[in-house]
C-alpha cells in the first residue's frame, strides 16, 4: 500500500494485534450470540411469570415482578458474557462496589423513591386504570414503578409524580369504590315550602335511572344562611356514569325550580370529579 515518504505500509494486524484474529472474531461473535438468545430467553420467561403472576394478583403485581425478572436476569446475563470473555469479575465488583458507595450518595433521592414505591405497592392504595388525585393534579394511573408513577391527566397530559412525592402527600382515589356520592347544594328561600321541596327533589332524583335507590338520596337542612335556607342533595350513582347524573340532575333540578317557581339566589355547583 502506498504512503508517504520513509514509511511503511500498515495493516489492520499491525494496529490491532491479536484482536482482529480469526479465533477471537469467531469466540466474539459466539458471545455476542449467546447474550442476545439469553436476552430472548429472559423476555419470554419475563412474560410467562408476569402472565401467572396476573392470574392470581393485580396488573400492578404483574408490571412489578415483570421488572423484577428483567432487572436481575439482564445483571445476570451480563455477568455471564465477562465471564465467557475472560474479563476477571473480582476486579469489576471491586470497582462497582466503590462506585457504589458513591452512587449511593448522590443518589439519596432516588433510594427514598425505591424505598417510598416498595411502600406504596404493599399498602395498594390505588392500582393501574384508577383514576386518582394527588394535589392538583388528577388523572388514570398508567404505571407504577419503583421511583415514580405516570398519570395520563383528564386533558392528556403525561405526569410522573415521584413516590416520595405520593408518601408525603394526600392521595385520592376516586375510582376506588364501584359506587360514589355526587352532592348538589343551593340555596332557597325563606318563603319556600320545604317538605314540598324535599319531596319535589326526591322525585327529580327517582326519575333518573342512573341515580341509585339504595343507598337512598341524601336530602339535608344545612344551615339558615344570609341568603335563604341552604340545602345538600346527595345523589348515589355507579362510578362510570358520572357526567351523566352531573348533566341530568343540574337540567332536572333547573325544571323542577322552574314549575314550581322555587326562588333559588344561590346555587353551588358540584365539583368536576
């Protein structure tokens, strides 16, 4: 091969040695072989356990032990391939445990967040697809994990709330229970009949199908206030019809109030969740 003035041709052995050898070419790519059919093997054994798992536990049970699987059989698999390099592994885990003490300092944060996600998969306050209020923020669990969960927001947004963060906060779970309370208050005025008012409401209510007669409506005499008498509607309804009462009850109530020309200063809308 042609070069410049005084030197000598090199060749690819000259610069690399024994590394471009045909033996070490060949025992590389048998090492490269078999870490990808353990990789394949540890995905399929991944999701075998994860599906038996699921049979007898929560799809939150399955995502943990799926990771669990994959975390330790990738360490495992890694290990495996330095050994059948020849790479001496008592160096290495000599020099990860060094690293390991300094990792572990400038990763305090993310060790409570372990330790704060091992906590709240044992209490399973909420599990994936309930929709759940952390703040002001208010969306469907997407996952758990062991630093964070993700919540897909009521207008599509992706959150990722730390799990210290949900140790130290108050957590709603709204979709914990199949069936909830929907509370409608107002204000009448003094002039009105109430026991006709209280009968009129519980009608309105009856003569929705989505709203629950057992348990029955809450009907309440909250207080005499500046503006007149205020009441508490309490409607029970299956969790999944939600804006259907929400809208319902507000246009029923707003004809009911019309027939009867009940005076209403003050009316409170219930909350959005």
């Amino acid at each position: 091969m042609a070069g410049f003035p005084g030197m000598s041709a090199i060749s690819l052995s000259d610069l690399f040695g024994p590394v471009w050898q045909p033996e070490t070419v060949v025992a590389v790519a048998q090492v490269a072989l078999l870490a990808l059919a353990l990789f394949a093997g540890l995905k399929i054994c991944a999701y075998i356990i994860g599906r038996l798992v699921e049979k007898r536990f929560s799809r939150q049970s399955m995502m943990i032990t799926r990771k669990v699987v994959t975390y330790a059989g990738s360490a495992a698999i890694v290990l495996i391939v330095l050994a059948q390099l020849g790479i001496s592994l008592t160096g290495l885990l000599g020099a990860f445990g060094i690293a390991g003490v300094a990792i572990g300092f400038a990763s305090q944060t993310s060790i409570s967040n372990v330790i704060s996600g091992l906590f709240l998969i044992s209490e399973k306050s909420f599990e994936l697809g309930d929709l759940i209020r952390v703040g002001d923020n208010t969306g469907v669990v997407l996952s758990i994990d062991l630093l964070s969960i993700k919540i897909r927001t009521l207008d599509n947004q992706f959150i990722r709330i730390p799990n210290e963060t949900l140790i130290k906060s108050e957590v709603t779970t709204i979709t914990r229970f199949p069936i909830r309370r929907m509370n409608f208050e107002f204000t009448v005025s003094y002039k009105t009949d109430l026991p006709a008012l209280k009968q009129s409401l519980l009608e309105v209510v009856r003569e929705i199908p989505q709203c629950l007669d057992e348990p029955e409506p809450l009907y309440v005499i909250k207080q005499f206030g500046l503006r007149g008498v205020d009441i508490l509607l309490g409607v029970w309804f299956a969790r999944e019809d939600f804006v259907v009462v929400k809208n319902t009850v507000h246009e029923k109530l707003l004809e009911r109030f019309e027939r009867d020309r009940v005076e209403v200063p003050v009316i409170t809308v219930a909350p959005l969740l």
